[in-house]
C-alpha cells in the first residue's frame, strides 16, 4: 500500500517501524528537516520537508495516489487539517491523531463531519489499558478479543503455584481449566507450546479465555487477587486526566501528585473527585507522606521513563502496590523487562498496534477481516482476531485435520457469544470470530494459517 504520514515524532516513528516491516510505500512528511531525514534513512522511506496541510505538499508527497493518510503530529486541529485536505485532494482512507480530553466526547462527531476514517487518541488508549490492569492486578498485561468477552493475559510464575517442571499437558490436566497456554517466555526465548513443552518457574505465560475461564484459572492456582480500591499517580498529564476519570466511576480513591502548578488548577477544576497535590513526585518524602506504603496501585506517568522507572522500583521496596510504569521510548527494552515492574505500558506501541490493525483489514480478502490485532511478547508474535465471513478451505474441517503453520495456535473460537475452546474435533464455521497466536509475522487473512 501507498502510506504518507505527517509527523514524525514517538508514533509517527514507531507507525514507520510497524508499517516499513510489512514492505509498504512509505512517505514520511515533517516541518523539521532533521526528523524527516533520520526516520526515512532509518526505514527506507521517502522524506518531505513542508506542512503536511498544504496542498502542495500532499501533492509532492503523491497524495492522489495514496491508499492511506496518517496525521500524528502534535497538534490535533493541524491533524484534522491535514486529514480534510488529503479527502479533498484524493478521497483515500484518513486517520488523525485526536489528544485533547476536550474533543473526547466529540469524536464521533468530528470523524463523520470531516470524513475521517479513523481517529486515535494513544492517551485515551493508554488510559484505558491501565484501567483493564488495575481491574485484574495479578496480570502483567492484559488484551481483549471478541468485543471484550475473551482476554489475553500474561503473567509470571511463581514457585508456590507448582508449576515448575511440569508439562502443559499435565498442568492443563490436573487443573481442568477452559484456557489454553498460548506462550511462554523464557530470558530471551519465546515459545508456542504444544502438550509436551515443560514450564519452569519464573517463566512468563500468556493464556486465553474467556473472561469467566480466566478468572476461574487464577482462583484454582491460588492467586487471589487482591481487590485495587485506591489508585496513586505520579504525573498529571492527559493520560492520568482520562483514567481518573474512569477510575472516579467506578469508586476508586485517587491521588494525583503533579509538580506544576497550573496543571494542578486545571485538574481540580476538571476532576474534582481526585486528590491533586501539588508537589515532586520523585521526592521519597512526598511519596512517603502521600500514602505510598498503603496505596493499592501506584502509576508513574510522568514524561521522563528513567523518573517512572525508579519511582516504580522505589514503590517496589517500601509497598506492596501494583505498579503500572509508562514508557514512552522503545530502546533497552530488555533492560527495562529485568527490572521485574509489574507492567509496562508503551503508548505509542498501542497506537501503532491500532493502526496496523486497520491497515492489515484494508489488505484482507472479502472472505475474512482483521477484527483485533496486537504485537505481543515484546514484539516478537502477534495475536489476531479474524472475522470468517465465507466458506474455505479453513472452514468446516476439523482442527486436528488442518495443516497448520509451525508455531501458530488456535487459541479460542467465538460462535455467536459462545467463546469455545479449540479442540482437535472442533471446526471453524462461517461466522465465527477466530483468535490466534503466532511468532509468523504478517497474517492477512484466516487462510493464513495453513502452510503454503
């Protein structure tokens, strides 16, 4: 496909990554010549310097032969500019990057007003993936399939749930529950395993189920989670501005601790069922003072990863809290794993995610669409959710009897609401929604699964 993107800041940069891995046409556009020669050295992309709302400038780019237009900069308006000039130059698929909380209960509105595809807000998106995970604290990360009735949750090992040593089989058997272990994770190694492959303690599984079938799982190896009644955030930004706002829903207790005091003024104006104190969040005395040691969640939201790091290993030591850690660059992912924080949150990683999701359905067949997709297990495997709409040669046949692909399951099956878990006698039909697990990159289509 023929893509332009204006912007190449954190997503217009991680979307080039994403987007340059799936052998695309990519046209980068930035005002800032340094940016736009760096991302399209970096992934092999053609670079405009201008102001991607200009006519001119859209045409440079190829505008009238675009498949898709994405406006991330960092200015919503100029991106809902650019979006109505790319319509109005060539009528291709748009998306615009929308942030500020003020549009929030607009977008609707906007997007069918101006003819936008797509709009995305990664604080919003963020917001929401927090929400999920303080929901479920004994996740490290959870993702949802089937319009919310299944979830994908990853969590590690510990000795006292008895795993080590054993096989998937013998866990699976022993524990009589309707989730399948989808992945497993390993220092560096990833693996899909099948009946045979043996867990080891401080290894990090994924399993899918059913929202009912993965709580059941939790209750039976033991882990109880602990109910997050009160949440304390370090950074008042826009992500923490839209998740108390869930939070205060739903009756939690919300302390916000931001150093600036303007921004304190706006949020208890705009939140005024939060705490807002206005101090320095990476001061031990202020964390100590401000209820750290009995907080049930602590999230670090601040702008600088290395504050959020520390601030969550410090949180780590003096509370038993979940810890929610924001982190805007992608490099030393490694390094940042080790520290053991209980969960990562990377916004422009769930906005890319997004994005690709709607580009891989753009590229689909007629006989299935991507409903859900995520780069899973830092990347290296991805999780989709197709929508079978016609007959195939996937259809109708039972799963022991398909020739799939290696290191590819058939995790979860949705007929109609009912979520099923894949059996070797079960079948794929016309209608189903189908969740899968793979390390193979780039499935387009249900019939992607088979082997050549």
């Amino acid at each position: 496909m023929y893509i332009i993107i204006v912007g190449c800041g954190k997503v217009g940069v991680s979307l080039a990554e994403r987007l340059s891995e799936e052998n695309h046409d990519l046209i980068m556009v930035d005002m800032n010549p340094q940016k736009v020669e760096n991302v399209s050295n970096r992934f092999d992309a053609l670079g405009i310097v201008g102001n991607g709302a200009s006519f001119n400038i859209q045409m440079e780019a190829g505008v009238e032969k675009a498949d898709l237009f994405i406006a991330v900069t960092g200015e919503d308006e100029l991106n809902l500019l650019c979006c109505l000039m790319a319509k109005r130059n060539k009528n291709c698929k748009t998306i615009a990057r929308v942030r500020n909380p003020i549009y929030s209960k607009e977008i609707g509105f906007i997007r069918e007003q101006l003819g936008i595809s797509m709009i995305i807000n990664p604080e919003l998106t963020a917001a929401r993936e927090i929400l999920k995970l303080l929901k479920f604290p004994s996740a490290i990360k959870i993702d949802t399939f089937a319009k919310g009735r299944v979830e994908l949750l990853r969590f590690r090992v510990k000795p006292e749930m008895g795993f080590g040593g054993k096989s998937v089989m013998e866990i699976m058997g022993k524990l009589k529950s309707e989730v399948l272990i989808c992945a497993v994770e390993r220092a560096s190694e990833v693996a899909i395993p099948n009946g045979s492959f043996v867990i080891e303690d401080n290894d990090i599984l994924s399993i899918v189920g059913s929202l009912e079938g993965t709580a059941d799982f939790f209750e039976r190896i033991g882990v109880r989670s602990k109910k997050v009644q009160n949440s304390l955030i370090v950074g008042g930004g826009t992500i923490a501005h839209y998740l108390t706002l869930s939070l205060l829903k739903i009756g939690f207790r919300v302390r916000i601790i931001e150093q600036k005091k303007e921004r304190c003024e706006y949020l208890c104006q705009v939140l005024p069922g939060a705490d807002i104190i206005n101090a320095d969040g990476s001061n031990e005395d202020v964390l100590l003072e401000e209820g750290l040691a009995a907080a049930d969640s602590l999230i670090a939201l601040t702008n600088m990863d290395e504050e959020n790091i520390f601030l969550s290993l410090y949180a780590k030591k003096h509370s038993n809290a979940k810890l929610i850690t924001k982190i805007n660059r992608i490099g030393f992912n490694d390094v940042v794993e080790s520290f053991d924080i209980d969960s990562l949150i990377y916004p422009k990683y769930l906005t890319a995610d997004y994005i690709l999701q709607y580009v891989r359905a753009l590229q689909n067949s007629i006989g299935s669409n991507i409903e859900t997709l995520y780069k899973i297990l830092d990347d290296r495997a991805e999780a989709l959710e197709f929508s079978v709409r016609e007959a195939s040669e996937v259809t109708d046949v039972p799963l022991m009897d398909l020739n799939l692909k290696d290191n590819l399951l058939i995790c979860c099956i949705n007929r109609g609401g009912t979520i099923l878990t894949p059996r070797g006698q079960n079948m794929i039909k016309v209608g189903d929604t189908v969740i899968i697990v793979t390390t193979n990159k780039g499935l387009r289509d249900i019939r992607d699964i088979l082997k050549a």
